[in-house]
C-alpha cells in the first residue's frame, strides 16, 4: 500500500484508481451509516476522495492509510449534514434540551445492536433526522466523546446528550416496530 500511496503523491492516476478500489466500498459503508440515502452517501464518498487526490501529499504515513481516509469521509459527511441542517441545530438547542441531566442507560445500544442485522440497523440509522444521525454515529460509531461532538458542532454538550439519547430511543422504536411503509 505505501507504494501506492507514493505513487498517488506523484500524480500517479492508476494508484490512485487502486486505492479507489481498495477503500471505497468500506467507505461507502461509513458514508451510509451518516447520510439518509445511497445517492447522498454516493456524494459524500465521491467528495471525499476528492479531497484524498488534493490531499494525499500531505498523508504523513502517522497512523494507518485507512483511519486518515475514513477521517477525511466523516468529516465531509458532516459538513454535508451541518450545511443541510442549520435549522434543525437550532431547533435541538431550543426544544431538545433535557430537564436533568440523568440519561437513561436502558437506551444503551448494547441493549439492542446484537438482535438485529446490520441490515436492519443501517435502515434504522438513515431513517433518523440529520442532526440526530450525525450525533449517534459520531459517539456510537465513531466513539468520539460528548465533549469532542459538542465543540465540532457547537452546541452544548447537555444539548448533545440529551440528542444523543432521544437517537437511541427513537432507533429502539425503529427495530422493535415491524417496517411496513418506511419512507
């Protein structure tokens, strides 16, 4: 792979079109997991390997090819939803904010992940609003913390738990209802 990696950074199209090859289906997966259909997902996967061509003489080889790749997908992914979704941030800030500060550990999603498919989850994950798909996936998927997610999105990190557990009470209402008319 490194070979690749400095072929690219010679302007090297057939490299480059290797490592398309290699990495975009797993990417596609992470895309997926944060937008709300393929086509957006497909947007999101094609940006960001854009910004892989412009950028990849700037990959150090610090850490793995494929952790500074799958950076690059979910930072694009979540400039796509903040920029779709600047309303619904200020609507979480006014009328999501919890009364205490106690987040219920019956939302774990622990608690629910190991009986579904990823199939199933996937399908539960793109049917949640912008915002509250961007913080599930951000602390559940991509374990960055309340702090981190708060300053990247600037909000209060009370506002991002609070998000973050309604996403897991509302993705809990997804699996345990039979899907008859999604979308």
């Amino acid at each position: 792979m490194n070979e690749l990696i400095e072929a690219c950074k010679r302007n090297d199209a057939d490299a480059f079109r290797k490592i398309y090859d290699t990495y975009a289906p797993k990417m596609m997966g992470v895309s997926l997991r944060y937008m709300q259909n393929r086509a957006e997902a497909e947007d999101v996967l094609q940006d960001s390997f854009i910004k892989v061509y412009l950028n990849i003489k700037k990959y150090r080889s610090e850490g793995s090819f494929e952790g500074w790749l799958r950076r690059i997908v979910v930072n694009v992914a979540i400039n796509k939803l903040k920029e779709n979704a600047r309303n619904e941030i200020t609507l979480l800030d006014s009328d999501e904010t919890i009364a205490n500060d106690h987040i219920d550990d019956s939302n774990s999603i622990e608690n629910i992940e190991y009986r579904y498919s990823m199939q199933e989850m996937l399908n539960a994950i793109q049917r949640l609003s912008n915002m509250h798909r961007m913080i599930f996936n951000m602390a559940e998927i991509e374990g960055f913390s309340t702090k981190e997610i708060a300053e990247k999105l600037n909000l209060s990190e009370h506002t991002i738990r609070g998000s973050l557990s309604k996403a897991k009470t509302i993705l809990r209402t997804y699996l345990e209802k039979p899907i008859k008319n999604q979308r």
